[in-house]
C-alpha cells in the first residue's frame, strides 16, 4: 500500500533539462504551501530515462533536497510534487487549561 499524497502537479513541456523543471514545480509549491517539497514524481518519458518503462515507483535522482520517483501513472511533462507525510510540520500537543478546581488551588 502507498501512502497518499496532497501536492501540486505542474505541466512543463519546455525544453529545459528536466533537473530545471523539478525545481521550478518545487518552487511552486513551496509558494504555495509554504512547505519545502520532498518529492517529485515523474513520467519516465519525461526525463527520458533508459529502461525506465519497466522500473514504477524507483528512486532515480535527488535534485536539490528533492527525491524524484519515475510513476507510470504520471501523465508525460507533469511534475507531481509533495512533502511526504501528512503535509504538515507535526503539532506539538498544548498541555489542557486548568479546570476550575486547580485554580481555585492558587
């Protein structure tokens, strides 16, 4: 089972080398979520990566901080990016308000 993920997909079908592409779909993000991208999949067209049709959910570079994933499921020129997890930085837990016999105490 794979987790789920809540992120951006960007269309880029420029001729910048796909390294420049995952950036700037981080980039995007980032502005958008105000949390740093961890994670790009892409199609293996894309990248045109040799072999790479018969490679799913592979790790096959880092760019910048960012793990990119060839996924089939991607549609060609689309940059899926995320942050892993919930998405969130974690909640640090607040320690409940006295109730009204332990402030009576003070």
């Amino acid at each position: 089972m794979t987790d789920k993920l809540t992120g951006l997909l960007c269309h880029d079908d420029s001729k910048l080398p796909w390294q420049d592409k995952v950036r700037e779909a981080a980039a995007r993000y980032q502005a958008r979520s105000w949390l740093a991208a961890d994670v790009c999949h892409v199609h293996p067209d894309t990248i045109q990566a040799d072999h790479a049709h018969d490679l799913d959910d592979v790790h096959i570079a880092t760019v910048d901080g960012v793990d990119v994933i060839i996924k089939t499921d991607i549609l060609r020129n689309h940059f899926f990016v995320a942050r892993r997890g919930n998405g969130h930085p974690p909640v640090i837990p607040v320690e409940p308000p006295p109730d009204v016999e332990q402030l009576q105490l003070l």
